[in-house]
C-alpha cells in the first residue's frame, strides 16, 4: 500500500538521521513498523464500521414520515402506508334578504342558510366515506350525506347510504359552486337525499350513474310503508378544454310514495329566507307514483359560459287524469376578471372558480326561470323570476354574492298575480 512506503521511508530516514549517532537496529525498525501497521488497520476498520452504520442510518432519515398532515382540503391526516385518510371540514353560508312585497308578506330578515360540518375520507386504498351533519336549514339539525363506497373497480363506483340521487346538472353542482344564492324555480322537482345504492362509471368525456332508493332519514314515519323510486342520469361532454367546454345530459327520477300516496310541489321564490312559497300544488291525493326529467346543457369558451335546463313532472293519480308540470331555466354568466367556469367532465358537474389575481375574481350573471305547477283540477300557479347576480371571488373557498330578483307569480297560489322583488346578499366560506 502506498502509505505502508510512506511509513517505511519516513523510519528509514529517520533511522539514517541516526545513523551517525548510533549504528542501525534493524530489530526496533521492524517492531516499529509491525505497530504502525496494526494502528493503521484499525483505523481503517473503525471507518468501515462508521461508513456502515452511516449507510443504515441515511435511508430511514430521507424517507417522508408514515403520516402526512394537509390543511389544503380541510384538516386531513392521511397514512401513507395503508392509503387510509381523515379529512375534516365544512361549510357556513349566511344570507341577508329585502322584500319589496306585493300580496305575500315575505319578510325581511337574515338566515343561516347552510351551516355543515363533515368527517370524510378513506379506509385502505378502496374504500371512502363520508358523514355530514346539517345545522342551519329550517333550523333543523339532520344528516345530509352519510355513506359508504367502494372505488376498487375503477373507474366504476358504488355507494351505499344516504346521499343525492343522481339528477340535473345544477343540482349535482355543489351549493359552493353555483352561479347564484339558490338554484332555479323549477327545482321544486329534484329529488332529495335519500336512502339508497347507486353505482357511477366515467369515461374522459362522460358519464353514467343509477340507483334505488329508498326515502329520506328525515321524513322516516313508523307508521307509514316509505316509499321508493329510482334515479339515472347519463352526460357527455364533447368538447372539453382549459378554457371551454360543451356539456350534453339528460336525467330521469321514478318514485312510488309512501302508503299515504301524497306528492307536494311549491317553491320559494329563489330566496331562502323566506318560507313563503308563491306557487303550492297544496298536496296531491290518490298518487300512484311520479316520473321527472330534465334536458340539460351548457357551454362555454373562455370567461363567458351559458347554462339550461329543461324539467317535466308527470304524477299519476288513481281514478284521476295524470298531471303534467313543467318549468326550465336558461342563464349567462361572465367572469370579469378572466376565468372560465371550471367544468369536470368525469363527474359531469362544475367546480368552484379559482381566483387569478390577488384581489380576487368577479363574475357578473342573468338568470331567467319559469315553473307552472297548474294542470287539470290542480291550480298551484305560474312563476317567473329575472335574476341578476354579482360574485366576487377572494378565494375559491372565499365568496360574496348579491342577487336582485324580479318575480312574477301570475296567477300565484292562490289565484292572484303579484310582483315582489328582493334584494339579499350572501358570504359564505367553506374549509
């Protein structure tokens, strides 16, 4: 080795400074140079055993912790490992409404409009769950989605719980994301959450989701039969982008009702915080069961987009005439600060816009919507409503709105025509 001829040329020349002191012992060279040896070998075995012992330690500090912890989404703890997660989180939407009343006495006044609080996540890499309790409609505290499902087949989905029947775009559009405070008239025909088992399968461009189900937790009665029914709904979205798309769907709900054979159809006026209702078909007697569809469609090319949606309720009565209620929806909305309505096709639905700048994103909308709950013997009214809205954006989880609605009720309920307008503001944050 190199550094053995170092040392055994240092000794020589150490022993040759000596030389002319003393003559050479060749006996003392050798032992010196048999200890320098053993010095150096344990040396270098000592640094054998720290390089191992680094080379264990190294991988288990540059791996990333078993448990990641995220405030992106909520507060989620997830396990990498087992892919099991908990993500916790909910929504506040708070509403302040002006009536300029007509016949109805509607009633100013502010409301808490939705107020959930949600545990969600996942068990093992296959299965997901959520449980979410509402506090703030009606001032009811009840559970609004409670489920379970299995994604293991992907893309193919089932779930089993408590949750929203597939149907209608904007109803499958979550409250975060819509365009104004409250959805249109004619939703007094969308079915609510019920007990149920569905399964949903997607492609890049479409989708495709069923279930039956059973009635809602809310309105369980011991001492009635609950009803039941079914729910499909189909999209496909042929032309989809960054900044664009076009969205194609149709839905459809069958229902028997529960052994009372009674259906209700009335809406408020696009505002929640009244609990006047200018259009009421008052109940329906002798019903042997319900079927409703909706059309719907939207487009959009960069910060401008337009949506619509066609609805038709048929409920068949025994001994009587079927009744047949219609209503729609057509509206446009800008973004004037640039971005586009963030469309999904995989889920057929839109998501919550993303603000570009610093100080936000503003989105300027009209809305026209038309509901005719009168048929044969039943006289429930005719209602149609201009909205204008303005959203202003800070965050996507972080919004204002503003709607000024003028409603016509001609006939309303009860035969009257009457003109209200309102004016109500919302702030709503969800986490």
């Amino acid at each position: 080795m190199p550094l053995k001829r170092s040392l055994l040329g240092l000794a020589l020349i150490s022993l040759g400074a000596q030389a002319a002191d003393a003559p050479p012992d060749l006996e003392t060279l050798y032992r010196l140079l048999q200890a320098q040896q053993r010095q150096l070998q344990q040396q270098q075995e000592e640094i054998a055993t720290l390089r191992q012992q680094l080379d264990r330690l190294q991988p288990a500090n540059s791996r990333k912790p078993r448990v990641k912890l995220s405030t992106k989404k909520g507060f989620v703890i997830k396990d990498r490992k087992t892919g099991s997660s908990l993500r916790l989180g909910g929504r506040v939407h708070i509403d302040q409404a002006f009536f300029h009343q007509d016949e109805t006495s509607l009633g100013n006044g502010a409301k808490l409009r939705r107020a959930r609080l949600f545990a969600a996540g996942g068990i093992g890499h296959d299965w997901r769950f959520k449980s979410e309790i509402e506090f703030g409609e009606n001032g009811k505290v009840g559970p609004r989605n409670v489920w379970l499902a299995f994604r293991g087949w992907k893309p193919l989905k089932l779930t089993l719980g408590h949750f929203q029947e597939p149907f209608s775009l904007e109803g499958m559009t979550s409250s975060n994301a819509i365009t104004f405070m409250e959805r249109a008239l004619p939703f007094a025909f969308t079915p609510d959450y019920h007990i149920g088992a569905a399964a949903a399968i997607h492609g890049e461009r479409w989708t495709a989701a069923g279930g039956v189900f059973g009635d809602t937790l809310q309105n369980h009665n011991d001492n009635v039969d609950q009803g039941w029914g079914g729910a499909a709904r189909v999209t496909f979205a042929p032309w989809t982008g960054q900044d664009h798309f076009l969205h194609l769907g149709l839905s459809g709900d069958y229902r028997q009702p529960d052994s009372q054979r009674r259906v209700r159809f009335r809406s408020r006026p696009e505002s929640y915080v009244t609990n006047k209702r200018l259009v009421d078909t008052r109940t329906i007697a002798r019903v042997d069961d319900t079927f409703k569809g909706v059309l719907e469609g939207a487009i959009g090319y960069g910060p401008l987009s337009l949506q619509g949606e066609y609805f038709q309720t048929w409920v068949k009565r025994r001994g009587q005439k079927t009744l047949n209620f219609s209503g729609w929806y057509a509206y446009g909305s800008w973004l004037l600060t640039g971005e586009t309505r963030p469309y999904r096709p995989k889920s057929g639905n839109f998501g919550r816009i993303n603000p570009r700048r610093r100080w936000g994103a503003w989105e300027l909308g009209m809305r026209y919507s038309a509901l005719d709950l009168s048929d044969s013997d039943v006289r429930g009214g005719r209602e149609r409503n201009l909205t204008v809205g303005l959203n202003w954006y800070l965050f996507p989880n972080l919004r204002f709105m503003a709607n000024y609605i003028l409603a016509d009720a001609s006939p309303n309920r009860d035969g009257l025509n009457e003109h209200p307008r309102i004016f109500q503001l919302r702030g709503q944050v969800d986490f």
